[in-house]
C-alpha cells in the first residue's frame, strides 16, 4: 500500500494502547527487514532515517526505495526523517517523498523552538497527508549529529507540553523524560514516568489527541518498555539496537565464511536477522495484528 503518514496510525495506538515501532535504518537491507518483519506480524511500522544515511543516499533515493517496499506491502509504513536540525533538509525530504519529518528545535529556546517547528508544520501540511514531531527538552547521549550530554539534559517541562504543541500545530509530540540514546549503562535509568503520564493526561483533553514519541529504546528492560506504552507513548523508537545487529552479524557472518565472496548470502544473513530482532519489538510494543 501506499507510504501512509504517521498521524492516523499513531492516533490509533493512542486510543489502542499499543505503540508502534520506529526502526531507524542506514540500509536498504535493513529496510528491507523492517517491512517483512512488519509484514510476518502484521504491524504497522514506521521507518526512520537520521540525517547521515539520508545525506549519503540522498532523500529522493530512499524515498523511491521505501515507495517500491511499502507498495508491495499489506501493512501501512511511513517514512520518517529523525532528528532534524536543518529546515531545508526537511523540505526536501517532504518533496522528495517523505511522510513525516521530525525538525528538533530540541536545543533552542522556548520560542525559537516552537517558531522552526511551526514552519516545517505548515510546510508538510501544505504539501499534503505529511505529519511532524517535534520535541521539548532535549534527550541525553547521541543520535546521528545531536549529541547532549547526561547533566546538560533538561526533562520535558510539563506546564508547557500544551503550549508548545498547540502553538507549534505539530502531529505528534516527544517530550524529554529521561529515555537517552545509545545504550544505557545501568539497569536501573532514571525515567521520569509520572513526568510522561501527566503530559500524556494533559494532552489526552485535546481533540484531535496529539500521539506521544518515546526516544531512547535500546537496552531498556521489557518492563520497562512495557511501562512507557502503557502510559501512553504510542511510537517507541529504536535506532542503536539495530546498528548493533547489523555491525554484529556482520562480524560473525564474516568470521565463519572469511573466505566465501558472496555478498548475497551476506545480505541474507543480516536481513534474516533484523526480520527477527524487529519482530521482537512488534510483540513487545503490542502492534502485532493491528495492520
């Protein structure tokens, strides 16, 4: 079917109470595996490209190869651009073909937040079924070329999670609770769970009702995975654990078949194990069966 915008599926998992994968990817092999594993669940999912490997491939690349997976697909996919700092980047990712757009104006201030990210709002919605996120308080580690530090990461105000999505106009809000990216070094990270489940009962007395992100997937427990989608965030997404996957079997593919050539049984290989590794993930968001 065709690339579908993010907002209906994630108000739907709002309403559900299941959350929906997003699965940053940085090849067309991972890609790949994102939509068969979606597929094998019937889920919906939403793909997700950081602004390196969108540079790299360029966006009407990736747009035309996510175009040709998901038209052959019976779930609904969307592609979305994460984490972007540059306005222009944005539109031409809309152009190109993209579904939703996240523009972090995460490390501004207050209002030179809510001003970038108004733009890119009536941008995309000028230009059709294209949805935003956009984020206040800043997530801690690093996620392609946004990096903050642990003690500089300042937590999602909630007094004004409202204000800043109703003067913004974004489709669907991450709010800073604590999550962080990469992977965490404790069993224990200090998630501010009342914090996501106040801003989540504030927003719910909006109509329409803005879907909340949740940042910072990898290495956190499947309680408490299970925990944040229970109060309310609806897209959860993962991006190290995936590198991890494809730089691991990689490694051990290679290390069993050093002198094999044949990069298609490679490809196979990392493919086949991303299909799983995602697959994981759909159950345990709840997603499976919600296409």
């Amino acid at each position: 079917m065709p690339i579908s915008s993010a907002s209906e599926m994630l108000r739907r998992a709002t309403e559900e109470g299941y959350a929906i994968g997003a699965f940053n990817v940085t090849s067309f092999v991972q890609m790949l595996a994102v939509v068969e594993a979606a597929t094998a669940k019937r889920a919906p999912v939403i793909i997700q490209t950081s602004v390196t490997p969108t540079l790299f491939f360029g966006p009407s690349t990736i747009a035309a190869a996510c175009r040709a997976f998901a038209d052959d697909a019976p779930v609904p996919v969307c592609l979305h651009l994460d984490h972007c700092t540059d306005v222009e980047l944005c539109k031409r990712c809309v152009d190109a073909g993209y579904t939703n757009i996240m523009i972090d104006g995460s490390q501004l201030d207050f209002d030179c937040n809510i001003a970038v990210t108004r733009e890119i709002v009536e941008y995309c919605h000028s230009a059709g079924d294209v949805s935003v996120e956009g984020e206040l308080g800043t997530v801690s580690g690093v996620e392609d070329q946004v990096a903050v530090v642990e003690d500089e990461a300042a937590l999602c105000p909630v007094d004004k999670a409202v204000e800043f999505v109703e003067r913004s106009g974004v489709d669907v809000f991450a709010p800073a609770i604590g999550t962080a990216h990469g992977v965490y070094t404790t069993p224990d990270p200090k998630i501010d769970f009342r914090r996501l489940e106040e801003i989540v009962q504030l927003l719910a007395r909006r109509e329409p009702r803005t879907p909340v992100v949740i940042h910072g997937g990898t290495g956190l427990g499947a309680d408490i995975v299970r925990r944040l989608v229970g109060l309310g965030g609806s897209k959860f997404n993962v991006s190290t654990d995936l590198k991890h996957v494809l730089i691991d079997t990689t490694a051990d593919y290679l290390a069993q078949h050093r002198e094999s050539y044949n990069p298609g049984k490679l490809d196979s290989a990392v493919k086949e194990a991303h299909v799983a590794r995602i697959g994981e993930w759909i159950e345990l968001l709840g997603s499976t069966g919600r296409a």
